[in-house]
C-alpha cells in the first residue's frame, strides 16, 4: 500500500491541472498493481493454511466462508 500510495502521488502530481492524463509510463503504474496482486496472494495462501492446518475440525469451514465473503465484499466495494 506504501508503494501504491507514493506511485499515486507522483501520478498526480505529473498531471496537468486542465486534463486528467498522466505522463507517466504504464510500466511503471503496473508496479503498484503487480505488489498488490503478490500481496494478496500471500495473504490467501496464509488464510488456506490457517484454516485446514491450524483451525479445529470443527470450524474450518467457518473460516473458509469467512474469507470468501471478505473477499465478495472487497470485490462490491471496489466495483463502485
């Protein structure tokens, strides 16, 4: 998020005050994404481990929809 927050405020601050665009190059715009995809990846493997290695029999699945349904709400919210 570090990374993604100071890329976004070098975009805009590159961006002219009459026009939305931007002059900055896509590779490096990806950067931010790239980490963000990495990241999440991370986390999911993480909540996989914790929910059939560490969690009781009992509530795995609990876990399980429990991240399924953060992931369903990030997604709502993020579609806009």
């Amino acid at each position: 998020m570090v990374i993604a927050g100071t890329v976004e405020k070098f975009r805009r601050d590159q961006c002219n005050p009459s026009s939305d665009e931007s002059s900055m190059s896509v590779y490096i715009l990806s950067i931010q994404s790239i980490c963000m995809g990495v990241s999440e990846v991370f986390a999911m493997v993480a909540s996989y481990e914790f929910a059939y290695f560490a969690a009781p029999q009992s509530a795995q699945s609990l876990f399980m929809s429990l991240r399924f349904a953060s992931i369903g709400v990030s997604s709502f919210i993020g579609s806009g």
